[in-house]
C-alpha cells in the first residue's frame, strides 16, 4: 500500500471537483481575498529574493522521489507545519481586507522565526500592508509584500494592535522598533508553476522551509507548510490560510496537486536573528 501522510480528522481537501463551488461560497460569505496577477514587467521574477550565500535546496525532486521524502519528513517531523504547531504559530485573520498577500507572507515570516526554536514574535502583517497601499483595502502579490517587508519591517500585535488602522501609528518610536527587528534577510522565488520545487522546499532533510502562494484559480495567496502524500497515491500541500482558525481545519487545509501550482511562489530562508533572551 503506498504511503498516505496522516490527516487528522475531517481535514478540508481542495480539488478539481470543489474547488470552483469553494470559492463561490466563499466569495458569498463575503472573504476578503486581494491577489491579483503581478507585474512581472515592473516586478522581474527574483526581485523579491534576498539571496544567501548557502541557499542550499539543492537538485530539485523528480516525482518518483515525492512518496519517499514527504515520508521521511513526516517520520522525522522537521516540515514547516512541525515546527509551526511546535511553536504555536497563530492563525493570521485578514478579515475584510484584501491583504491575502501580505497576511501570507507574514505567516511564512513567523513560521521560518519558530524554526530557529526560539517563540516566534507574534508578527502583525496589516500596518505593512497598509503602509505598502497607503491605506487603501487594495491586492497585490508577494513580491510586493517583502518588498515591503524590506523597507518597512513588520511590527508585533503588541505595539499595533489587530486590523487598526491609522498611518500615524507608524510614527511610535515603538512600533518603528518593533517593525526593524523583523524582517526577511534570505529567500528565493522558486520557479513558477512548479509542484515539484515546491515539495522540494517542504521536504528538504536539512533545509525545509514555508513558501508563499499565489494561486490564479483562486485569487488569493495562501503558505504552504508541508508535503503530503494522499490516498490513491496522489499529492498535495497543506496550507495555512489567513481567514481565521474557523476556516478549514483550524484555518489550515489541503490543496491537492493540480490546485497547487501557484504562479508565485518564495521560499522563506531566514529572517532577522532572533537573540536567546
């Protein structure tokens, strides 16, 4: 029998045969969701990446390659997704804004932080979008996020509170700190459309890392946190989305591998040094 990753309970699964009602019913339940396709002539692909010395991903994986690695990390529980419920990672809540892309970008932020083993901060992705969009309820793309992430920083909950707005907040000496202190300082655009890379990215013994989404079919970006095998012997990808922990299981869900495979996709390398207290 080939291998199936472990589920849990009731998990939701996103296919071809749901996943156009899903978004009709969310759109109805009024969820906010913001991408929109990006510009890749003002915004190159890699320009978003901070490169590092030691990207070390390594050859990418051929599918026969797929059932064995996703075993072997969920055997050893070093995916993003370990590391995320080991932390106590929260559950981002965009809520009515159009923020997908940043919302999930932090998430992806917080995620590499609680992989050092450290407590991650508990990050705040709504100023930085609204600085990037001048507070305006508008979409983008990831590489607008860490663009963003790079200029700005991103503060925590506690010096600026939940989906509050006010762009003189980004004048506390508080929250300019806090926003300082975290930011990416290594990632890398994984090439589009390419399942493949990303298992790779989630799977990797030595260097899993989270990667940021962006998904046309759904108009909305998303994490991706871990590589699973499905029964009959398909793949996917589960996801932590930025709706809430009401959405899903536990504001997490699967997508299988044909709604995997996402126009935009970054790797999370590392993040600002997070100093043992």
């Amino acid at each position: 029998m080939a291998y199936q990753s472990d589920l849990g309970t009731d998990p939701l699964i996103i296919d071809d045969s749901n996943a156009s009602q899903f978004v009709e019913r969310w759109r109805d339940e009024g969820r906010a969701f913001g991408m929109v396709p990006r510009d890749y002539r003002a915004a190159p692909f890699g320009s978003a990446s901070f490169p590092a010395v030691d990207l070390s991903m390594g050859a990418i994986l051929q599918r026969s390659q797929f059932a064995d690695a996703i075993k072997r990390a969920d055997e050893a529980r070093t995916t993003p997704d370990d590391w995320r419920k080991a932390m106590e990672v929260p559950i981002q809540n965009q809520a009515s804004w159009g923020y997908c892309w940043c919302f999930g970008a932090v998430t992806a932020m917080t995620v590499t932080y609680a992989m050092t083993g450290y407590a991650a901060p508990n990050l705040n992705p709504f100023p930085t979008a609204y600085r990037i969009k001048g507070g305006r309820n508008q979409g983008g793309w990831a590489e607008q996020a860490y663009k963003g992430v790079a200029d700005f920083g991103v503060p925590t909950h506690d010096v600026w509170a939940g989906n509050k707005e006010g762009m003189s907040q980004w004048q506390s000496p508080e929250v300019i700190a806090s926003a300082n202190r975290h930011k990416v300082t290594a990632s890398l655009e994984l090439p589009q459309n390419n399942f493949a890379a990303l298992v790779t990215s989630l799977t990797h013994p030595k260097f899993a890392r989270p990667v940021t989404m962006g998904l046309n079919w759904w108009g909305h970006l998303v994490c991706a946190v871990r590589a699973v095998a499905l029964p009959g012997g398909g793949f996917g990808i589960l996801i932590v989305n930025s709706w809430g922990e009401g959405w899903g299981q536990n504001g997490c869900g699967v997508l299988v591998e044909s709604k995997s495979i996402a126009f935009e996709q970054i790797r999370i390398e590392r993040c600002t040094p997070i100093l043992a207290a």
